[in-house]
C-alpha cells in the first residue's frame, strides 16, 4: 500500500489533473486542502474539479459548506485526519490535494488547541470588522502578532481577524501556536510539490484567469450576492473580492480582471515562500515527463 501522498504547489500550477492521474492509477480518492472549495457556489473562482473529474473520482472537503459557515485548520485537522484513517482501512489509495499550506501543515504536524471554543471571538471579530474596518483590525494584529502581519496580506479580512481570534481566545499568538511541535500525523506519507519557471506559471495564471471570466466568474459572485452572501470572508478573497469592486463600479472590466491576475500572481509567490519552510518536502517539475509516475517512484517508506 503507498504512504499517502500529500501534492501541493502554487495555484495554476496544474495539482490537480496530477491528482486526478494519481487517484485514476491507483484507484484512490482525493481529498482537497483547499479552503475556498469548501464552499457551495465558490465553483469557478476556485477552479473546482468539474462534476465529470469528481463523477469518476471520489473527491472530499469540497461543497461542505455554505459561504457563512466557519471553518479553520484545525477542524481540518481533525476530520480530514478521520477520514484518511478510514479510507487507509478500507485499504484506499489517498491523495491530499490543495494549495492552502496552513491545512496542510496541520493535517501533519498538528495545530491549534481543538477544545479551544472561539466562537465569541469570532463573533466579536465580523462586529468589529464591520465598524472599525480592517485596516485597524491589521493595525492591531502588528501590534500582537507582527510575524503573522507580515504574512498577511493588509486586505485579508478573513486571515487578519483568524489570528485576532487566535489570539484573544488563547492568550497566545497565531505565530506562536504553528511553532510549536503539535501531534503528528497517524499515518505514514510522502510530501509533493509541484513547480514550474516562473514565467510560465504566471503564463498559466493570466489564462486561467481569462477563462474564469469568460466562464462566469461575474455571474458567479451575482449570484452568491442574490444569496445574501456579499459580506462572507470567502467572498473576500483572490477573484471574488475585485469582482465584487466591479460590480459596485469601483473599477472598470478590465481593472478587475488586471488585479485579479495580480494578485492571483502575488498569492502564487506567497504560496511558493511557504512552500519552501516545509520539511520534507519533494519537489517536482509539473512539465516534467512523467510526474505522476515520478511520485509513485518515490512512494515507498515514508514519513512516519
């Protein structure tokens, strides 16, 4: 039986056509670690596998939730690692598939306290963003936690007021808390990356983007507005939050669709500067030959 394998990378770096061969060969199910594809409606802004590529592989943590439904890491962590321990004993091939390395690293190393009940901080936090904007709320997140400041992105509400929540429900930092050894993964595995030059990936990008639009993306974001979810922090991220700068003509058509390659851009190089702390990690070119035959190769004793 092979280690269950672990694939991640930039966005557009193409994980998961990999992951779809990967699952195919060895009669596996995916699992995503991707936090926007939770989400029911978040379909083409996340680049979700389509209903065929899902109808022929069992795919898991996508269409969980509704856009107001919270969710974080550790309770990623804690029903991802369930399921996995089930599928491993009905004898399944399992591949984890996503670009969001915080669910990943807590998936193999552990993270915050699960007992930890965060739910009057959360709500305190979506009260506090709606008066003091999140400008102040980052304001103050340097003050408490400048390390995970710097990760962060000045306009990530959803990011910002997680570690602010972290923080006022723990007594401890967001930055402290993932540096602190926590309980390892009960099951062996092997940790893939996927890479490719620079240019080309940004190539990758830039059409990807392209083909959102002209998919739907503006349709997309309407119609979760028509839901009643305009103010949702899954809606305040990468290609959700310049359409929605659109739609209320603070920019023009092609504005959004600059600043969403840019960021998409900006999000790709932060996810590859995570990528490159992890431990373990095997890197892969995705233009390579064969990279799915690759991992198979290096599936063998894996980490414990």
């Amino acid at each position: 039986m092979v280690p269950v394998i672990i694939l991640s990378g930039p966005t557009a770096v193409g994980k998961t056509e990999l992951a779809l061969q990967l699952a195919i060969r060895l009669g596996g199910e995916i699992i995503s670690a991707d936090s926007r594809q939770l989400y029911r409606g978040l379909d083409i802004g996340t680049a979700k596998p389509s209903a065929a590529e899902r109808a022929e592989v069992p795919h898991h943590f996508i269409d969980l939730l509704e856009p107001d439904q919270p969710f974080n890491a550790g309770l990623f962590q804690k029903q991802a690692r369930a399921l996995i321990t089930g599928l491993l004993e009905k004898g399944k091939a399992v591949i984890v598939c996503g670009g969001t390395g915080l669910y990943i690293r807590a998936l193999l190393q552990g993270m915050i306290p699960l007992d930890t009940d965060m739910s009057e901080e959360r709500g305190q936090l979506a009260a506090e963003l709606q008066t003091r904007g999140v400008e102040a709320l980052y304001h103050e997140l340097e003050r408490v936690d400048p390390l995970s400041a710097k990760r962060i992105e000045p306009a990530d509400a959803r990011r910002i007021t997680r570690a602010l929540e972290v923080f006022r429900a723990t007594g401890k930092t967001f930055s402290y808390w993932l540096s602190q050894p926590q309980t390892p993964a009960p099951f062996s595995y092997k940790y893939f990356a996927l890479n490719r030059p620079r240019e080309e990936l940004y190539d990758r990008i830039n059409r990807r983007v392209d083909k959102m639009l002209a998919t739907g993306l503006v349709e997309e974001v309407k119609a979760l507005v028509a839901r009643g979810f305009a103010t949702e922090n899954a809606l305040n991220t990468v290609g959700y939050k310049e359409v929605m700068a659109y739609l209320k003509e603070e920019l023009s058509y092609e504005e959004m669709a600059e600043r969403i390659k840019r960021n998409t851009r900006r999000y790709a190089k932060r996810q590859m500067t995570w990528l490159r702390k992890e431990p373990d990690i095997i890197w892969l070119e995705a233009d390579g030959d064969d990279p799915a035959g690759e991992i198979l190769r290096h599936a063998g004793p894996a980490s414990p």
